[in-house]
C-alpha cells in the first residue's frame, strides 16, 4: 500500500519530467546490480540483492545525470550507455552464479515473501520519498518547469536533479520485492499518468497518483489471490488497464471525449 | 487601473535606473555579445532590434542572470546586480515553455511567490492577496483554473505577465513577446506593456518587426552582437543605423 502510494506519488515527478523510459532503464540496472550483490557476497540474500540493486541503481543513475553536465550529451543518451554496459556486465556475470533460479523472484516480484525487515526498510525508504519530494516541492517544480529560470533564482538545479534521481533509484529498489525489476516500472509511471489524463493541477497530480497507486496496489492482491495470480504482475496490470480505461474514457484528454467534440 | 500601487519612479524625485556597462557574453569560445552599454529607467519600453543570431535574446538572458557574464555590470536602483535579482521578471519565449506542463494559470501565478515564500513556508496572505491581484490587474480571473495550453496566445503571454507582476518585479525582461500573436491580440500586448511602463516598471522586449517598433517602445537599443546604437526609437531607427545593423556581418573579424 505504502509502495504503492508513495511510487504513485513520486510517480507524477516521473511523467512530469518525460522521463519514463530512464526509469525502465534504471530499473534493468538492477538485475547487475543483484548479480553484483551476489558476486561479493557470494548468496543470494535479501540484503546483498537489495543492497546490489541500491548501489547499481544510484550508480547509473546519478551517474547519467553527471555525464549530462557537459550539455554535450542528453541525460537519455548517457543514460542509454551506462545502463546497457551494466546490463552487459551482468548478464556476462550470471552464468556462473549457481543462483539464478532464485533470480526469477527478483526479476518479477514476490509480494508474499516480503519479510517483516523488508517492510520496514520498505516503509522507511517509502516515507523518505513522501518527505523529502514534500519538503523540496517548490524548488523542484521550478527545476523540471523552466531549469535556466529556476537556476537563476538560486534554485540548486543540478542537486535537484540528484536528488530526483537518487529518490527514483530508491523507489525502484523499494517496490523490487513486490513487483520486481521490469514490473516495478509500472508502478513509477502508470499511477501519475493516468491521474494527468484527468486533471491539470499539479498537486492533484502527486496526491492522486499516490492514492491510485495504493488502490491499484490494494486491489492487485486482492484479485491475484481470489484468481490464483502472481501478485506482482496483477498489480501492474490493474494499474495499465486503470490507465486505459482513462485514455478512453477522461472526460477531458480522452480519446472518445474528443472524438465527440 | 491606476489601484495597482507601484513604488517607483513618479512617486519620487529620483529615477530608478538600470544602467549595463560592457556586457560580454561568450559562448564556449565564440563571443555572443560584446560591448553593450546603455543606461534606461523604469517607465520606458525597450526594444532590442538585430536580425536573427545578433543576440537579442542572449542579451535578454543575460541581464535576466539566466546566462553567465563573462564581463561587465549591470546596475539596477545604483546596486550591482550579481546574478539574479528579485525585481527581475524574465518571460520566455513562448516555444521555449513546456505547455502541456501540468499547471493551471494560477498556479503559474503563484510560482511567481516562490522566491518570497520559500522553498518550504506556506503561502502567507500577503502571497495570496499578491497572486489574486496580479489575476485581477491582468484579467485572468475568469481563466485561473485554465491549463496553460488551453490559453490563446495573447492570453498566455498575460498570464506570465502576471506572474512577474506578483513576483513584485520592476524590470520586465520579455523575449519576442509579440511573435505569433494575430493583431488583436498584439494591440492589446500593446497597451498592457504601455500601461504596466506608465505604472513604473521598466520593460525591456526584443522585437523584430520594425514598422510597429516606433508606436510599441520608447528606446531601442541596435545589436549586431556588437552594439550598433541605443536611444529614442525615432532617432535610432534611421536607414543608415538599421543598414549597418542588418548588414551581413562580414566585416567583424
């Protein structure tokens, strides 16, 4: 719920910045990232997974936005480059870890075998993302609205941009045992989407992808365990299909909305 | 109209003045402006004439603080102005503005209380009080809930208006507001400029269309990256000025 809330909320920087496909991007960082974690510390555990992801995702991350500095090169591009040489890595990596059946859970998510410790580091990171992204709203609305004016306003543009992103990695590893690493795209992206089909208040745009979020979140376990689904796909696929019904059906910015008019 | 009190200029004896002195703009290694000294005072509207590339729109920025200077000062009210000031109101160009940002008109506006609300305080009353008027000043009450794309031209050009005008600024820095705008609309942007500069502020636009520049500003100021001229529009719009300010640039080394 928490996740799902706090990634719907975060979710409406995500689609503010154009930036979905960085997040895919990020989010396929992880698996070196896990591979790393088991390499050094030579088990697939809950925490060397975690932390590998934590450290890939905040790497490439944070590492794109620096490379971006230049203004030589879009943060898209360097992202592009990073990530696909982490991917590399990793995926040269794996066939001599002994562990790649356990991998699978990683990849697609395991919402039932969260652990208690999980939740709590999953609440912190959670929270640690609704305070800070409330705390700094302002400056960051400037930084993703109009960067050169915002920076002369003495707006710390390229911190914002790092904060941004660190956050974003954070979600993602946070949501990575609910959903995993390519599903939990869909919960950083679809919740915000689909409220900016229906309104153009900004603050509406954070509060209902949080809330759609954590419905979409809620409502996903319920059904995967009444049909006998994996949780973490049905999540995911609540929140796309939500999303095309708005796309059809928003009063609006939807399709049959300006069909009619 | 005259309700919308503005400290400056004709309430007192002094001028406030905004005076440039050999500003220099580089570009990595390539000089995007150079030598450009003029001195105004609010309740005068500026235009910056030069063909395309002269640099009226870096000039803008610069003074605006969105740009670094590589040299020269500029002075406003006889401080320096290091890099940005809150009196400084800059309004973009219209196809540099992400429109389908979501953000109503008003929250455009409030983003003009920013810089004195904070990055954290509430909006005080005084933020408010300061938002409502600059709708009400700018007639965009009625269109306060609008998203920003859904705003015809002239409208949008107000509504950043409104933001600068709740941001309290005195000095107005518009790039190529009248671009894209049909005639009404440019009438109107017209007598808005005229009224907000009789108000006390200072207005500073580029401008491209020479036949309205006579009956739009006060002063214009000639840039060929290098500074052509700067004075009354009527005096410095002459053939030989203009000449030499479109002319291909092949004499500059």
């Amino acid at each position: 719920m928490l996740i799902g809330f706090s990634n719907g909320f975060f979710s409406g920087f995500v689609v503010l910045r154009r930036h979905a496909l960085s997040v895919s991007a990020l989010s396929h960082t992880m698996l070196p990232g896990i591979t790393l974690g088991i390499l050094v510390a030579g088990a697939l555990t809950q925490l060397s997974a975690f932390l590998g992801a934590l450290f890939a995702a905040l790497l490439v991350g944070l590492g794109s936005v620096a490379v971006s500095r230049g203004k030589r090169i879009a943060q898209g591009t360097a992202l592009a480059v990073i990530y696909t040489t982490a991917f590399a890595a990793g995926v040269a990596i794996l066939p001599h870890l002994e562990t790649r059946q356990e991998l699978e859970h990683w990849l697609f998510g395991d919402i039932l075998a969260v652990g208690n410790a999980d939740l709590w580091t999953m609440f912190g990171i959670g929270s640690l993302t609704l305070l800070s992204v409330n705390l700094l709203m302002r400056p960051m609305l400037l930084t993703l609205f109009e960067p050169n004016v915002a920076a002369a306003q003495g707006v710390p543009v390229r911190s914002m941009q790092y904060i941004i992103f660190a956050l974003l990695a954070l979600s993602l590893v946070a949501s990575l045992q609910a959903v995993g690493c390519v599903l939990s795209v869909g919960l950083l992206v679809a919740p915000a989407a689909t409220v900016s089909l229906f309104t153009d208040r900004t603050s509406l745009l954070f509060w209902g992808g949080g809330l759609l979020g954590a419905i979409g979140s809620l409502s996903g376990v319920l059904i995967s365990a009444a049909l006998n689904l994996s949780t973490g796909p049905t999540i995911v696929m609540v929140l796309g299909s939500l999303f095309l019904l708005a796309w059809l059906f928003s009063p609006r910015y939807g399709v049959l909305a300006a069909r009619r008019s | 109209m005259s309700e919308v009190h503005h400290d400056c200029c004709e309430h007192h004896d002094h001028h406030h003045e905004l005076v440039v002195e050999n500003l220099r703009v580089t570009y990595r290694r390539h000089v995007a402006l150079d030598g450009i000294r003029f001195a105004t005072s609010c309740g005068n509207r500026v235009a910056l004439i030069g063909a395309n590339g002269a640099g009226k729109s870096t000039l803008i920025k610069a003074i605006a603080g969105l740009v670094p200077r590589a040299a020269g000062t500029i002075r406003w009210r006889g401080t320096a102005v290091k890099k940005w000031s809150r009196e400084f109101a800059y309004l973009p160009q219209r196809e540099e503005v992400d429109w389908s940002f979501p953000i109503t008109v008003r929250g455009l506006v409030e983003m003009g209380r920013y810089p004195q609300a904070g990055w954290w305080g509430r909006f005080s009353s005084s933020d408010e009080d300061a938002v409502d008027r600059a709708l009400e000043a700018l007639e965009l009450v009625d269109l306060r809930e609008r998203q920003i794309r859904e705003l015809s031209g002239g409208q949008q050009q107000r509504a950043f208006l409104a933001r600068a005008i709740a941001q309290e600024a005195h000095v107005l820095l518009l790039d190529e507001p009248f671009t894209g705008l049909d005639r009404r609309a440019s009438s109107q942007l017209g007598e808005l400029l005229d009224r907000l500069a009789r108000e006390g502020r200072l207005i500073i636009a580029s401008h491209h269309d020479l036949r309205s520049a006579p009956e739009l500003f006060d002063e214009a100021l000639l840039l060929s990256t290098r500074q052509v001229a700067f004075g009354p529009v009527a005096e410095v719009l002459t053939p030989e000025l203009l000449d030499r300010t479109f002319a291909v640039p092949a004499a500059i080394e």
